[in-house]
C-alpha cells in the first residue's frame, strides 16, 4: 500500500503514516475513438483515482461511433436487430464474448456473422473452428419479434431451446399475428395443438421484421 498527499491534482507518495492510502482504479478498455483520462480525488481517508473515457480530440465522427457502440450493449435483442451495424463481425482470433450469466457481470456479448445478428450464451475465448454457424452451444441467431414488449412483430421461425421465444414476444405465422403467453421458453409453432401463442387475429399487412437468414 503507497501513502500520499495531494499535491495539485495527482498524489504524490509520502512515508506511511505521513499521508492517505493511494487507491489505484484498473484502466477501462478504450474503444475506438476515445481516450481513457484518469482523476484523483481526496474523499478524506484515502486518496481514490477514477477513469472517464472522452473522445479522441479532432475525431468526433469516430467518437459518436464509439459511444454508440458502448450503449448498445444495453439495448434488448428487439432493439439491437434495428440497428445491426453497431456490433462487430465476429472473430476467432482469441476474442472474449460474455454470455448474459457471466460471473464477472459482463454484458451478453452480440456480433455479427455473415450478415445475421447472433448473441453469445456460453462464456468463451474464441477460435477460428468455433464460429456461431459451427457452434451451437456457443451461439444463438436473435429472431425478430424477441423483445417482449409488444410492439416489435418478426415473422415466426422455429427456434432451438437456445433462442426460444419468451412470454410477450409477438410473431407473424400463416397469416395471423401471435404472442407467446409461456412463461419460459417456447419452442413450439404457433397454431400447433397444444402450442403456448395466443391468436390475436389475422395480420394486418403491418411492416413485420423479416426471418433471420
């Protein structure tokens, strides 16, 4: 443990017993565009440093990007299939994707690959063998309509128990509009005998989000 004193706006490192405690913050990741800027701060019994990432001066076209790209991690799948161009393509070369368990509370991890939106459900580092059309376990397609809010409509396409549909997630099938009433995932095909979707009539012609390819 360093002991320091402020001196203008960073510490410097004094003789224990003759300053506060220094408490080094970890370095975020810096996208694209940004810069990480460091800070420090007396908060009475220690001397605490923060990070904040701020644009790059000069590259502001680069910056918004960046930003984008860090909020959209909290978007759901519904909102994320509007704006595609947000996630990178994937890559097997050594990337850490999050699942949306991860036990170091990382966001769920979403990339593009050959021109489909896939999210990650296992934690892993990847490799050239492990790409989403190669690993199941790995990776699931988001199908539109997967928001449960009601107001994104995808048509109906036959999910595995990785993407399943979830309680308000609304689909087009055969002509009609649906929404799932299961509590938990459903895999079964609207109309089917026994299936978990309620009919709420014929569709409209509304504007639906297309299947995923």
């Amino acid at each position: 443990m360093l002991y320091g004193i402020m001196v203008g706006e960073r510490p410097s490192v004094v003789e224990e017993g003759e300053g506060k405690p220094i408490v080094e913050a970890v370095k975020p990741d810096v996208p694209e565009g940004y810069e990480a800027v460091d800070s420090w701060a007396d908060t009475g019994t220690e001397l605490r440093q923060t990070w904040a990432l701020q644009p790059v001066e000069g590259s502001a076209a680069e910056a918004a990007v960046a930003l984008a790209k860090m909020q959209a991690v909290e978007l759901d799948d519904g909102q994320a299939l509007k704006v595609p161009a947000l996630y990178d393509e994937w890559s097997g070369k050594g990337v850490k994707y999050y699942s949306p368990d991860d036990p170091g509370g990382n966001p769920q991890s979403r990339v593009r690959f050959q021109g489909t939106l896939v999210k990650c459900i296992t934690t892993h580092t990847s490799q050239p063998d492990w790409a989403p059309n190669a690993a199941p376990s790995l990776w699931a397609v988001i199908l539109p309509g997967q928001d449960g809010s009601g107001v994104t409509v995808g048509i109906w396409e036959q999910p595995g128990p990785e993407n399943a549909y979830q309680k308000g997630d609304q689909v087009i099938h055969n002509g009609h509009l649906w929404e799932s009433d299961f509590d938990g995932d459903n895999v079964w095909e609207p109309g089917a005998v026994g299936s978990h979707w309620v009919d709420k009539g014929e569709w409209d012609g509304g504007t639906a989000m297309p299947a995923a390819e």
